[in-house]
C-alpha cells in the first residue's frame, strides 16, 4: 500500500514538473513494461476488456475530462464505447520509464487512436501522450492509475462520440513544441 501511495504522489508532482527522467530503469524492467504497453494496446483493439481488467489491480483508476474514474466496469464501458467507433491504436511507444522502488515504476510514451465510426465516413487519428503507474505482482506488472491526452482533441461532433479518447480518459490537453 505504501509503494502505491508513493506512486500516486509522484505521478501528482511529475505531472506538475518536467518530464519523467529517462533511462533509470533496468533494460530487462523496460522490456516487460514494453511487453506490458503491447499487450494492453493488444486486447483494446480487440475490444478485450477482461483482458484489460486483468492487466490492472482492483483498485485501479484512470484520470480524465470526466474526473477520476474508477472501479473494473470503467473497463467495460470504455471499451465497449470504443468499439462502437471503430477504435483502433495504432502506436504506443514507450518512451520513458522509471522505477519507484523495486515493484513500482511509471512508464509515459506517446499514442495514436485511428476512428473509422461508421456515422462519419471520414476516418479520424488522435496523436496524443500516456502515462502508467505500473506495480509488480505475481512476477507481473499492473496498471495502477492511468491518463491519456490527446494533443489536440477534435471537437465531440468530429468523432461522433462524447469521448473519442482512450480508454482511461484524458487529462489537460498538451500542444507540443515540435
């Protein structure tokens, strides 16, 4: 418990500071966040969300424009919502990871989510950032708490839904330097 309350406190100032450190974390830990990150993307664009329940802990949540977000029927609904628009991620790097301690560690990257709803034949990508506080249990890793933000959401109109985002929401919108 106090590993994820370290976690949560230091996901709140990252998210109030620069950007997570690079490269402190053992390459064989990125590699299974690596491993993590496809598997969860994987089982989202299947429209998996057991799969997805299983690859987070029981008191997971996800930070968005609807608030925090909580409990495993997020899970469900999100997916569900998302499939309906034709939802599919079609990048998500890891960029960055970072231990917290010796089961906990948050990981960031960037993503791309494509939309071919069938209300709108015009097909729609959102480019955008991530971030993961991951914990180790049972010799694997799980989702503790989540965001997602897009660079620059389309108007709700634009992707026939109210929440074209992944998943786990979004939080304040980035524009960045490029």
């Amino acid at each position: 418990m106090m590993v994820r309350l370290l976690a949560i406190a230091v996901l709140a100032v990252g998210l109030a500071g620069p950007a997570v450190a690079q490269g402190n974390a053992p390459e064989r830990t990125r590699q299974q966040i690596e491993a993590f990150m496809r598997e969860w993307m994987d089982a989202y664009n299947r429209g998996d969300s057991t799969t997805m329940k299983s690859l987070t802990t029981a008191d997971s949540f996800g930070v968005g424009d609807r608030g925090v977000i909580s409990g495993s029927e997020r899970f469900e609904r999100a997916v569900e919502n998302e499939a309906s628009l034709g939802a599919k991620v079609t990048s998500m790097d890891v960029d960055q990871v970072r231990m917290l301690g010796r089961n906990a560690a948050v990981a960031a990257g960037s993503y791309s989510v494509t939309y071919n709803n069938p209300q709108n034949p015009q097909a729609l990508t959102i480019e955008g950032t991530w971030m993961q506080v991951l914990e180790r249990q049972r010799g694997g890793w799980r989702s503790v708490a989540a965001s997602y933000t897009p660079f620059n959401p389309p108007p709700p109109s634009a992707a026939g839904a109210s929440n074209p985002q992944p998943s786990a929401g979004t939080s304040t919108p980035y524009a960045p330097n490029r």
